[in-house]
C-alpha cells in the first residue's frame, strides 16, 4: 500500500512538474514574441480579404485591420509588427516579397500559405460555373498538385523562414471546410460540396505534414469553424459574392477573429 501511495505521488509530481513546463514553454514562445516583434506573412486568408477595414496604404493586398494578425498584435502590442500577407500571394511571393523584415530578433511568425499555389480561385471557379463532373476532374488536378509539387515549394518558404528568423516561433495556419453537409442549401450539389471540403483536408494534411517536418506549429482552424461553414445558418465565410468576387470564399470578421485568431492565440 505504502509502495502504491509512493508510485501515486511521485507520479503526481512529474504530472505536475511537465504541466508547469508546458505553460512555462508556452509563456515564453508569448513573451518572446511581444519582445523580439511578430511578422505575418501569407496570403489573402492572413490578409483578411472578406473581413472589411482594409488598410488603404496595402493596396491591392487588401490588409484588413479585422485579420487576425493585426488583431492580435493589438491585442499583444509586440515590440515590432510586420504585417506583410498579401491578397493572391503564391509561395513564390511570400519567397520574393514578404521575408524583408525577418530577422534573428524575430519572436513570432504565423503564415498561411499553399491555396493559390494549388489554383483556389481556378477550382471555385469551375465548381459555381460548371457541372459536378467538371468541377470534380478540377479539384482531383489540384490534388495531385498537392501531393507532387506544393511540397517541395512549402519547403523552401519553410526553409527561408528558418533561416531568416533562427529563434522564431513559427505558427502554420491552415484553411476551413467551406461547406456544411447533409443539409438543405441553395447553390453547389452536395457532391460538389464535399468534394471541397475534401479537397481542403487534402491540403491541410499536406500543409501540417510539412510544417511538422521543420518544427513549425501547424494550426487547425476546422475545428473553429465547425459550425460556421457556409450553410449553416451562421456562416463566417462568405459564399460567391457577385458585388465583390474577389471576397468569395474568404473569411468574414468573425472568421478571422471566432475562427483564426483563437488558433493563433493558442499556439502562439
């Protein structure tokens, strides 16, 4: 018995000692970031195209002040806030146009990245303008996309990332299921619908696989959205928008601050 109460102490004590390293671990990568400076990078999902406010020196970038990066860089205030995503960015934009003010006094980068590599905008096209077989024969060619060459093209972002910020914390934020299923909703087939959503997993696996593979954070954001997606009756994404196209299946604000910036928030 005695030997038992030992086990059951001792035990408790390592319990306590990891859950107190763990928060010690995640207050740092916090306090790291507030003092060495926070740098978003990315595309038009950390720009904050749907989510209004844009910024009107980030021109076609489209930087909105309801993203969550510069949500939480109000919320935060970090010695320095680089806010470089952009509306449209490819990897070979966030390589060319978006590293600029990284540096080893650099405390926090998050990023979300591979979308338009893998043609988005071209998929969503094919898929509100054509047939359920056209639109699937697009997305089974962004797939392979995904599996053969966005790999290779996240490791160098990843890569130069790295080697521009050595001491970083390097949040990875990936993309939402657009469609809730099973439910009545005008517009796309079912078929359709989850055809996206699927194809959404597919490039979050592939996204958090190679986040992993550098020791970057990857950041779910399905889980937030759950609930969210586009009819549900309490969407945060904006279906087609024949006003403004561009802002289609984009986060609304309470995406950006409900969906991403909680992910950001606990994996910061």
């Amino acid at each position: 018995m005695r030997r038992s109460r030992l086990v059951v102490f001792v035990s408790s004590l390592l319990l306590a000692a990891g859950t107190a390293l763990t928060g010690a671990a995640t207050a740092q990568a916090s306090s790291l970031a507030a003092t060495g400076g926070y740098a978003a990078l990315g595309d038009s999902y950390s720009s904050g195209v749907g989510a209004g406010s844009y910024i009107g020196s980030s021109g076609d970038c489209k930087r909105s002040t309801k993203a969550y990066p510069y949500l939480w860089a109000t919320a935060h205030s970090p010695s320095t806030f680089d806010f470089t995503a952009c509306s449209g960015a490819r990897t070979g934009d966030v390589l060319s146009g978006q590293l600029g003010p990284l540096s080893s006094a650099t405390g926090l980068v998050s990023i979300t990245v591979g979308g338009n590599d893998a043609g988005f905008a071209d998929v969503m096209t094919t898929c509100v303008t054509q047939s359920d077989s056209a639109c699937i024969s697009r997305i089974n060619t962004a797939r392979a996309y995904v599996d053969s060459t966005l790999p290779g093209k996240l490791d160098s972002v990843y890569s130069a990332i790295r080697s521009k910020a050595p001491n970083a914390h390097v949040v990875v934020l990936g993309y939402p299921r657009f469609y809730k299923l099973d439910t009545t909703c005008l517009g796309l087939s079912e078929a359709k619908r989850k055809a996206i959503n699927d194809a959404s997993d597919h490039l979050n696996t592939a996204i958090a696989k190679r986040a992993a593979n550098h020791g970057f954070t990857f950041g779910d954001v399905r889980p937030a959205f759950t609930g969210h997606e586009i009819c549900s009756g309490n969407s945060w994404l904006h279906s087609v928008n024949w006003l403004n196209i561009g802002e289609s299946y984009h986060p609304k604000a309470p995406g950006q601050s409900g969906g991403y910036l909680p992910v950001l928030n606990a994996n910061d």
